[in-house]
C-alpha cells in the first residue's frame, strides 16, 4: 500500500517547524498550510509550503487533493492567552471554527490519522499540582477553551469516522533545534525562557517575576518546562503509533517535574555567564501556583523518551536562537 504525504498545519510556527524537520529527516513526504500570520517562511527550509488558512475550505481540500493527504498534524492557531482573554472571537474563530472546517475537509477526503496540538490550559488550575489526562478539563480563558473544543469535535468524528486520532496537550515548551536551524521567533513573546533569553542579549531591560508568594518551595510559579524538539519527536511516535492501528487516545507532554521562575533564572544566569537582571512584581491573573505533567501515558501508549530533559540545555539552545536572531533577524 502506498502512502500518503502528511499535511502539517502551522508548519512555519514554531513546534510545527521543528516536527517538519524531524519528519523530513524521517524520510516523511510532508505539505505545509500555514497562512504566516505569526509563522515565518523560512521555518520550513524547502519543504512544499502553501500559504493559506486552515479556515479556507478551497485551499484546504485542493491541498488535501492536489498532495494525496492521508494524515494531518494540525498545529496552527493562535496561542497567546492574555490576547485570548481580550479577544475571545479571534481564538474561537481561527482555533475552533478554523478547526472544524479542516476537521470536515479532511472527513471528505478520507483522512486517516489526526494529530491535534492541544494544551495543558484545558486543565485550568487543576485540584492538584499534577494533571493527569483524567483530570477534570476546565479552562480559565478562550484559548483553553477554544483548544477543548476542538478536542470534541475530533472525539466525536471519531466516532462517526474511520479516522483515528492522537491529542497531545503540550505543558510549557522550550528551547529550540540544537543544530541552530530554526527556533522560536515569536514576536511580543510572554514565555518566561523566550522572555529571559531576550533579556539576556539586550531586548528587554529586566525580567519580571509575576508572584514571589506562591506556596511553592521559593515562593514564584512551578511549571514543566519541554524541550520542543522531544515535544517534536512525540508527534513522529504518535504517528508511528496511529499507522500501527492504535486507538485514538489523549496524551499529555511534559517531563513530569517542574522548576519555579527562580530555577529558570538560575539556568539562565548559568548558561549565560552573568546575573540577570529581574523586577519582582504583583501575581500575573491566572497563573496556577504549579502545573506539572503527569507524563506516565505518553511513555507507555508511544513508547516516547525524552532526550532533551535538562534545564540548562533548554536555556541554551534558546539562547542560541536569541542571539542568532539578533544578527539575522527573520
Ligand atoms: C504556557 C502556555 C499555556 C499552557 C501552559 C502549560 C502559552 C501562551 N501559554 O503558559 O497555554 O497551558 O504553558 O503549563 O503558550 N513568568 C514570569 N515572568 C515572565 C513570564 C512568565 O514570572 O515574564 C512566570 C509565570 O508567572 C509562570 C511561569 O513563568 O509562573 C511560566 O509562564 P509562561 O512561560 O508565560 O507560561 P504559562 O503561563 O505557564
């Protein structure tokens, strides 16, 4: 049986271009739709790129056709949640509305498998540190909620489908490709390592903690922090294991232990070689004290490990990125 090429949305974002250089290191055919609102041409190297939104049934299905798509790795959306907050529309319009065109597109054109990026703000502030996938789902803003819409869709068009699906709900993602060939280049970026590695080669003056009054062992939020290119890998396992004939399953990603604000500080400062210059500040709404990953399932359904598991090697490879992008701004 001969097999499809892989559609890869928001191929030019930043997971997406990570995952799009492991599946083509792979030897994977693969297509990316990516409308570069807040990807960047040059992610996707010289994979076949076509510009345009997942929202767009025309492009959708001629993309579906024209490359014989059999499986979809659906990364684009908007990610920013305080921006969710103020813009609720946007979020459920390009993330759960854009979704479900995409999610029908592929219906119609007999897509098999289905890899959703999901989030660990599907959680809200869980009872308890540690967020299994059966913890209760209850999101505290739009872009958690738009995210935990689109996870039904997919479970119900599974049901009345052949198509099988893998949810990854991704915890705090960092770092970047260690060969320095992509990284994250989010523009206006709110993520603590993106944010202190900006710090670092002159961006931004200072970083902010936002609470040194949590219950935590130092007082600033726990959070699990992955290197993107083990969250990138996760993704090839959760296709390997869907083209095995697994059942369609959700998946948290996380390395199952946290590091408070001041630990991350601590590894920058290291990684960097001089102290970083910080503002302590008022509790950012909405932030849970700690949120950390319950990652037994994802080892035992994919057989995933981690490679990359080490705080300093997270900082570093960011701010590698960060400074090549200060020379060479994309
Ligand atoms: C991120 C994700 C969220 C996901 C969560 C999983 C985005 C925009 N958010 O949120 O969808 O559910 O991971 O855990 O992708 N902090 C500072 N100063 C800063 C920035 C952050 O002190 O300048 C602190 C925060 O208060 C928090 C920690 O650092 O305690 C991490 O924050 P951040 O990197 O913004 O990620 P999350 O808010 O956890």
């Amino acid at each position: 049986m001969t097999r499809g090429s892989i559609l890869v949305t928001g191929g030019a974002g930043y997971i997406g271009s990570h995952t799009v250089l492991q599946l083509r290191a792979r030897g994977e055919q693969v297509v990316v739709l990516d409308n570069l609102y807040t990807g960047f041409r040059q992610a996707v190297l010289d994979t076949p790129l076509v510009v345009g939104s997942i929202g767009d049934p025309e492009v959708v299905r001629a993309t579906l056709r024209d490359y014989k798509v059999d499986t979809v790795l659906h990364f684009a959306a908007h990610t920013i949640v305080p921006e969710s907050v103020r813009n609720p529309l946007k979020y459920y319009g390009n993330n759960t509305c854009g979704t479900r065109n995409l999610l029908e597109c592929c219906a119609e054109a007999g897509v098999k498998h289905f890899v959703f990026s999901s989030t660990a703000a599907v959680y809200g502030i869980p009872p308890t540190p540690y967020a299994d996938e059966s913890t209760p789902t209850a999101p505290i803003n739009p872009y958690g909620a738009s995210k935990l819409m689109s996870e039904g869709m997919l479970r119900d068009l599974a049901v009345a489908t052949p198509m099988r699906y893998v949810v990854l709900r991704y915890f705090n993602v960092a770092g970047s490709d260690p060969a320095g060939r992509i990284g994250q280049s989010t523009r206006e970026a709110t993520l603590l390592v993106k944010v202190a590695c900006e710090v670092v080669v002159g961006k931004r003056p200072y970083l902010s903690i936002f609470g040194t009054d949590y219950p935590t062992p130092d007082g600033t939020g726990v959070r699990d922090y992955i290197h993107v290119d083990d969250l990138a890998a996760a993704h090839l396992d959760a296709l390997s294991y869907l083209r095995e004939g697994g059942e369609s399953t959700i998946l948290n990603c996380g390395y199952g232990h946290g590091y408070s604000v001041r630990e991350v500080i601590r590894s920058v400062e290291r990684v960097s070689g001089r102290p970083l210059p910080v503002r302590e500040e008022a509790r950012r709404e909405g932030d849970p004290p700690v949120l950390v990953a319950r990652a037994d399932r994802i080892r035992s359904t994919l057989g995933w490990t981690a490679r990359l598991d080490d705080l300093d090697t997270i900082v570093r490879t960011s701010l590698d990125w960060e400074r090549k992008l200060l020379n060479a701004p994309w």
